[in-house]
C-alpha cells in the first residue's frame, strides 16, 4: 500500500496538472487529442491536471515534448 501524500506533495503535484492543463489549453489541444500527441491515455492526462497522479519522469518527457516546451519549464 503507497503511503498517503503530505499537503506539500499534493500541492506540488496540483501546480504541475494546472500548468500543464494551462499550456495544453493554450496550445488548443483537447484532453483527448493531447493524449493521443503524447501516446498515453486521456484519463491519465486528466489525472496528471487534477494533481491526482505522481506523473513518471518519462510521461514528463512526452508531455514536455508534445507541448514543445521544457520539462523544466513544468515543474518550475
């Protein structure tokens, strides 16, 4: 059993999503067709937007380079 996540995990893990979500929407991509640019699932990426999803280095990566910006530039 995964151990629960402190507020501060949780909060970080929302400001990644809502940043995400923000270029992603800025870009005009759905959720649907973002997720099919990046090779993973749409419900994944509405995870990952909800802060619901402890995102792996390299779904990072395909999101980073599906929205043609740094990984950096997420997690900041």
């Amino acid at each position: 059993m995964a151990a629960e996540r402190t507020k501060a995990e949780q909060t970080y893990l929302l400001k990644v999503g809502r940043k995400i979500r923000s270029v992603r929407e800025s870009s005009g991509h759905s959720q649907e067709t973002f997720a099919v640019k990046c090779g993973l699932d749409r419900t994944y990426i509405s995870d990952v937007e909800r802060g619901e999803r402890n995102i792996s280095l390299l779904n990072l990566r395909k999101i980073a380079n599906a929205l043609k910006v740094e990984v950096h530039f997420l997690v900041q």
